[in-house]
C-alpha cells in the first residue's frame, strides 16, 4: 500500500454557488428550508468525499439556525471544508452566504456542522486518513470538534454522560490543589 500524503482542511474544500430561482420558494419568495438543507448536504457530501478518497454517507447533521431570510433571485454560496478526521468520520463546517446581487448586500444565512462516514462501494464502513489543521482557525475547530462529537454520541444515546470527557473537562474543571 503506498504512502498518502498528508491532508488538511484545504484539500477538502468545496464552494457551491446556486441561484434561488421560483421552483425553489415559498408563497413569500424565501428559499425552502428543505431546499437549502439538500444543497448544504450535496456540499458537505462532496467534501467529505474528497478527504476520504471514497463514498461518504451522512451520519448526521446539527442544529441548523436560519438566521437571514434568502430572496428569490439571491445567490447563495455554500462553504464546506472537513474540521477533523475520527477513525471511520469526518466532520464537514458549512457556512451558507447569501448575496443580492443587483443591491450589493452579502450576508452570512446559515452555519452547521454535519458528519460523514466513509464507506466502499458494498457499503461496509472504512477507515479515513488523518488531517493536519494549518491555520489557527483550522486548530480551533479542530480542537472543538472531538467536544462536539461528544455531544453528538450523547444527544443519539451512543455515550453516557459520564464518559465524556472533553465535555466534562469543559463543563467541570479539575480543582487546583
């Protein structure tokens, strides 16, 4: 088996454009939220995809705020780039902006994080490569992301509270002596 290079979160980026046309809204021209949450996951896929060398299926997806209301004829960009690498996971940040254009406004709608897992083409689970974060944002949510998986295990029933440490650790420092 030869060796892999070794990945980072920029080698998995995606950026997605797509322009809310009529199909795509509601009685009052806001883009469906189901409609956006099947493009951040088509996104997020892609990403998860390119870090793993392989098919990645969605584990599962956090809490998704709509913060700004998307225009018919807005152009949203999709921002996906994997956080960290588990044993078999990865964790996609999307961040979703919405731009008029003709009125030059910008405006950041949407930030979630969603988990993948890497599978072969029977579908039997994989391992995936490590990732090396660069920047000090990459190493922040880097460092983050193990919390966050833990509160995922929690939140579906697959870790007890008390096995989670990084959350603990957050949540109940050790007393100094």
């Amino acid at each position: 088996m030869e060796e892999q290079k070794i990945k980072t979160p920029s080698d998995s980026l995606v950026v997605m454009n797509e322009l809310v046309l009529p199909n795509d809204t509601n009685m009052l021209h806001n883009l469906m939220g189901g409609r956006m949450l099947h493009w951040m996951d088509i996104a997020a896929a892609i990403c998860a995809q390119k870090h793993c060398n392989s098919i990645a299926v969605t584990a599962s997806v956090d809490n998704v705020s709509f913060k700004h209301a998307i225009k018919l004829g807005d152009v949203i960009t999709i921002n996906a780039k994997v956080t960290r690498a588990f044993n078999t996971s990865v964790e996609v940040k999307l961040e979703v902006w919405a731009q008029n254009i003709p009125s030059g406004t910008r405006v950041k709608s949407n930030e979630a994080y969603y988990t993948f897992v890497a599978v072969d083409n029977t579908g039997k689970v994989k391992p995936v490569q490590p990732i090396q974060p660069e920047t000090e944002e990459e190493i922040k949510l880097y460092d983050g992301a193990l919390r966050r998986r833990q509160l995922r295990l929690i939140l579906s029933g697959k870790m007890s509270p008390d096995e989670a440490t990084e959350l603990k650790a957050l949540f109940l420092p050790e007393k100094a002596d």
